[in-house]
C-alpha cells in the first residue's frame, strides 16, 4: 500500500512515520520485541529525522522521473 505518491517514500516506518503511529493507534498494536518493548513514540522517534532530512531529496528526484517519463511520450 503505498503511503505517499512519491515512490522513493513508500515505507510507512521509515519515510512516512505519521503513518506507522497512526497504524499502530488505531489497532492498538503491541510492541513484539519481548526483550525491549518500546513505545510507537519512542520507534517514531528514532525515524522522523531520517524522514525530514530524506523527503526534499526524494521529492526532487521524483520530480526529475515524472519530467523523464513525459518526455518519452
């Protein structure tokens, strides 16, 4: 399923993780690591960064495939 229209940004844990927190809210879904359970907060934390520094780089390189995709037309 994809989470954004930009496909360089698909995952929804580490591109998108609004989503992974939104997910994981509604369903109410447990942590699994038995070992070191974690918060949705706490794993979101560890990702939004990533998400911020990577979506105006993958957004220009979006950008720059639809422009090459219509040109080909």
């Amino acid at each position: 399923m994809p989470f954004n229209d930009n496909m360089f940004r698909p995952c929804p844990m580490l591109e998108n993780p609004e989503y992974i927190e939104k997910m994981v809210r509604e369903t109410e879904a447990p942590s699994t690591d038995m070992q070191s359970p974690e918060s949705v907060e706490h794993l979101v934390s560890k990702t939004k960064d990533y998400a911020e520094k990577w979506a105006p780089k993958a957004e220009e390189m979006w950008t720059e495939r639809q422009k090459e995709k219509s040109a080909r037309v």
